[in-house]
C-alpha cells in the first residue's frame, strides 16, 4: 500500500467515552437554573448548571467516563428520546435511548496558515450546531448494519428528516465544532457562547480564519453512537413541544490539565493517511496519555490485549433526581420535562459518587463490517449531503469498528435551528 504524504501534518487524537449521565442542565448556558430539556454528558460527573472548568479540571478521573486522567473535560448535547404510544390513553410516550458510546476526535494541521494551532486556554467553552448553514459543521447521521424495523407499537415510519426508519446495528450522528476564535470575544463564558468561536473560510481543518478570528484551537469532531436503534420514530429533547424544530447541537467546557494538550500538539508527530489530503489518517497520540487506574479488567487475563478501554472506563450512575432536579426523565407519557427555570434546582448538595454497584466489563461486538440479517447492505442509510462529495468526506482508513461514518459527502441539513431552545 502506498501512502500519500498531501496532507501528513493532519494529526487525529480520538478519545471514547460512554455516558456519565442524564440531566436537564447545561452549565454553560445557565449557572443557577435547570435547562430548558435533557442533556446527555461525557466526562466527569460534574454536571450540575453551576460546575465550572476549575471544578473539572480538580475532578478525580475515578468518576468520569474519560478513558485517561489528564483530560477532564465535558461534551454534551440534547438526548435522543425513542417515541412510542401509550396503549391505554394513546398519548406519545418518551424513552430514553441507549448510546453505545462517544467519540470527540480532536484534528489539527501543522500545515496552517497563521495562526498556528495551540491549546484550548484555561476557561474555555462553545456550543456548536445552532446554524446547519455554516460550512464546516459537517452534521450528519447514518444508519450500520440496516434491517427493518419491527417494532411493536408499529411506529416504524420516521418523522425525521435526520432518525431512520430502518433499524440499525447502531445509528451514527456527527457534526464538528469550530476552530477560529476571536480572543477579544472572551473564552466563551459570556455572550451567546457561540460567536467567539468560527469556522474556516472553507470548512476545512486546515483553512483560513475569517477576519478577526485570530487564534486557532483543534477541531472537535463529535461523533454519537446510538445502540439497539429500533427505527421509526425517535427525536431530541429539544424536540418534543408544537412548534419545535429538530435541532442537534453540542456543547464543550474545556478540563484538559494544563501544560497536558499543549505537548500533544507540539510533539505528536502525524500519521499519514492512505489518500492525498486525508481526513480520517490512523488515531495517534494516546502515548501522551495515562490510563486511569479504575478501569474495569475482564475476567479472563488473555482479553487484556483487546481491551474495549470505553466499556473499561464504565462508572457507577450518580443520582441526579437528589443533586440537580428532582424529576423522571428516562421514561415520560404525554411530554418530557421542558422550560428553562421550569422546576426547582437542587442547590449545596454535592454529587454522591459510587464507586461500587456491581459493574462488569463487557466489550462492545458490535461489528460494522459483519453486518447480520437479511438487509445486509455496505451502503447504509445516512442523512447529509444532498450530491454527496465534500473535500472533508469521512473516509475509513482503518479496519477498526471505530472507523465509522465513512463512504459518503456530509453537509449540514437543511433544518431550522433555533438559538433560544439551548
């Protein structure tokens, strides 16, 4: 095999996470009040509305979701419902969907123009997706291993333009944040917590900054794994009231100890890729990291060497209902909790870890590449571009399972977003 050196100072860092949790808070939008609709986090269990980065970055990596203890960040975004029927009253019923794990991939390019790429500083927080016009958003979804659906309630027939009829061995979405800031705009912690950051001229990681814009950050590309998707009928929390619009957007609020991302971006040497200005070279730079020490071993020694390090990295569930709100939120019939300041925050009340419930290490086999059932298909089903080509496609350059979202163009989706549902 060949391999092209194009665009061999593009560096990939990935990082797998499961979920630390379910809250209807967002710390970056509100500080002493619950959100207007359900989250689901990454990272520590430090999410309640007045957690700050200094909280994370003091967080003890035992209770975060994060595979290694420097990085203590925390990514969130609305969480995925599976609508039903109630069978009595007929009213739609809400219940939250399994994710099967995380993944923010971290690029940046040695190639650049200036300004040069550089840490996340101290503080730092943005909230991506509000406007699927913007190039370099790169939002999609995508349907692995396709079958039909078979649902009991019969609600098969999707609603959206972005959930899948069909059933899926796992359903993907992805989208990619912004890299350009603007530093006189402030790190984030004010304003709309949006505007001081941007994308490239041309969406690309390697791009130039529009005017003003004048540092450059790693791209987060976010990716979502939804397990057991059983097709038909799903949506946001963000999308449950009349007059909604769908909306897919997430959130960062930078834990990386100090001094740590930094030597990555200045020592981690690039892995080429297999094509000529490759978007997707091998994962590298987990030799800059550390382990944590509470990961979760299999019973048999000899799994050790194909270790799934996310399912390791599994941590006991905090009760939210006794730290943040005081509400149902897995299952709901009529409609889901929703309106910011709608119900009292639980204030002084520290969260109570666990650090023993019984869990058991259990790898992921979930495999894309060996698809079952009688719909078998390489070309899965996926929401994205309309003419599929984009110089950002996602193309697998690895066998591994986590190589996902590949073989197509992705662009944003013509969806109305809505700034205000945050």
């Amino acid at each position: 095999m060949v391999l092209h050196t194009a665009n061999a100072d593009l560096v990939k860092m990935c990082l797998f996470y499961k979920a630390a949790g379910h809250a209807r808070t967002d710390p970056i939008i509100s500080q002493d009040c619950v959100s207007d609709h359900v989250h689901t986090f990454y990272g520590p269990q430090l999410f309640h509305p007045s957690t700050t980065p200094e909280d994370l970055r003091n967080s003890d990596p035992k209770f975060s979701t994060s595979v290694y203890e420097e990085n203590k960040s925390l990514y969130w975004h609305p969480s995925i419902y599976k609508v039903g029927k109630d069978p009595v009253t007929g009213e739609k019923t809400y219940e939250l969907a399994e994710i099967s794990f995380s993944g923010p991939y971290y690029r940046w390019d040695r190639d650049a123009p200036e300004p040069k790429v550089e840490a996340f500083p101290p503080g730092f927080q943005m909230i991506a997706g509000m406007d699927p016009t913007l190039e370099g958003l790169d939002l999609f979804s995508e349907c692995l291993c396709p079958k039909p659906c078979t649902r009991a309630d019969g609600l098969c027939e999707s609603e959206s333009d972005f959930f899948p009829s069909d059933a899926c061995g796992e359903m993907g979405i992805a989208m990619a944040f912004p890299t350009c800031w603007d530093d006189s705009k402030g790190l984030g912690d004010t304003g709309n917590h949006v505007s001081h950051m941007a994308y490239t001229l041309d969406g690309t990681v390697a791009g130039e900054c529009p005017e003003g814009y004048n540092r450059r950050l790693p791209q987060i590309q976010l990716f979502v794994r939804i397990a057991n998707y059983e097709g038909g009928q799903y949506t946001f929390s963000d999308n449950t009231n009349p007059g909604d619009a769908e909306v897919f957007h997430a959130d960062f609020m930078n834990g990386w100890e100090e001094g740590v991302l930094e030597d990555i971006i200045d020592n981690c040497e690039p892995l080429p890729g297999e094509d000529p200005d490759d978007y997707n070279p091998e994962c590298t730079c987990d030799q800059f990291l550390t382990v944590k020490s509470s990961m979760l071993t299999p019973d048999n020694d000899d799994d050790d060497e194909d270790l799934d390090e996310k399912e390791a990295a599994k941590i006991c569930p905090i009760d939210v209902r006794a730290h943040i709100v005081d509400e149902e939120i897995n299952f709901a019939v009529g409609r889901l909790p929703r309106g910011s300041c709608s119900a009292p925050l639980i204030q002084g009340v520290a969260p109570r870890f666990v650090s023993e419930c019984g869990l058991a290490y259990t790898a992921n086999t979930f495999d894309e590449e060996r698809c079952e059932g009688e719909n078998d298909s390489s070309e899965d089903w996926h929401s994205g571009s309309e003419d599929g080509e984009h110089e950002d496609d996602e193309s697998s350059s690895s066998s591994s399972p986590y190589m996902f979202f590949h073989g197509f163009g992705v662009a944003a989706l013509g969806f109305t977003f809505l700034l205000g549902l945050v």
